[in-house]
C-alpha cells in the first residue's frame, strides 16, 4: 500500500514516525540521498557510511536510532530514501541505490518498492510531498488513522490529483 501526504508537516519525519514506532525500531534503515533543511538536522556524520565516495551515498541505520534522531526533532527532510528491511542490509551494487530526486518510477511505477526487500518506504520529494509504503496493508491502514489526509495511490493517475 502506497500513501502520499501532501498538507501540513508531510516532510517532517518528527511527526511521520511516531504512529508506527514500534514497526521503524524493528527494521534497520537504508536511508539515501538526505538532504534536511533545520537547525537540529539529526548527526547523520556519526551513522555508518556505506558509500561516501560517490553518489548516491547511502547509510544503514538501526530502526531506533533513525526513530532517535528524527522523532524529537523539528528537521524538514527536503530528500531522502528510507527503506525499512528486516534482518541485515547487504551490500547494494550503485546503480541500484533507490533515491528520489529525478527517478521517474517514483511517478510512473508510484506502488512499487524501490528496493525489494522492503517492508516500509518513506521517500520524501522536494519537500513537497512524502509517499510512505507498507508491505502490510493493514499497517497503512493504522497509519492511515493518523493522517486521515493522506491518499492511497494505486497508479500514475493518482500521483497527479493534486497538480490537476
């Protein structure tokens, strides 16, 4: 199940995270591509870094430090991957690094998992919206709860609602 949040603090992980706690502090986290716009940006510099000599760089972060660092903090992400994987993170071979900025298949392919062995996906575009993906559709149901503004989107057409 994909939901797109497009109002109020879509872009803030400090207000996504919370209603699914306890499913984020169970994955560890390939987090890509992250830019942030705050003066609390979360120490990403002590995370452990996969890929830092070429882009797009990623980290691989345990579900309660990612809760940690962006929960309490008032950080906008502006761009940024997170996928939640149960279990280890393998290496991930460059050219198949999931990342935001000018991948189409964020719009054309909107319900498919840009790495496969996710459970959850958040990926934040410009700031100006957030997809968050569920492999368990009664999860997304739960979240759904939380921000009842949020739209499942279930093809191309439904990304482009709110630009028509």
């Amino acid at each position: 199940m994909t939901i797109i949040l497009e109002a109020g603090y879509q872009t803030y992980l400090s207000e996504v995270l919370p209603p699914i706690r306890q499913q984020v502090e169970k994955l560890n986290w390939l987090v890509t591509g992250l830019q942030c716009w705050g003066d609390n940006s979360p120490p990403i510099e002590t995370w452990h870094l996969e890929s830092y000599d070429s882009a797009p760089y990623y980290n691989i972060v345990p579900g309660q430090t990612l809760y940690e660092a962006f929960a309490h903090r008032e950080v906008q992400v502006v761009w940024g991957v997170f996928c939640g994987v149960p279990g280890d993170i393998p290496a991930i071979p460059l050219e198949e690094v999931p990342y935001a900025d000018g991948n189409r298949r964020i719009w054309t392919e909107p319900e498919v998992f840009l790495l496969a062995a996710s459970e959850i996906e958040i990926v934040a575009f410009d700031s100006s919206f957030t997809l968050v993906k569920f492999r368990d559709e009664s999860l997304g149901r739960q979240f759904l709860e939380a921000f009842p503004s949020g739209r499942i989107v279930q093809s191309p057409d439904d990304m482009l609602k709110s630009y028509q």
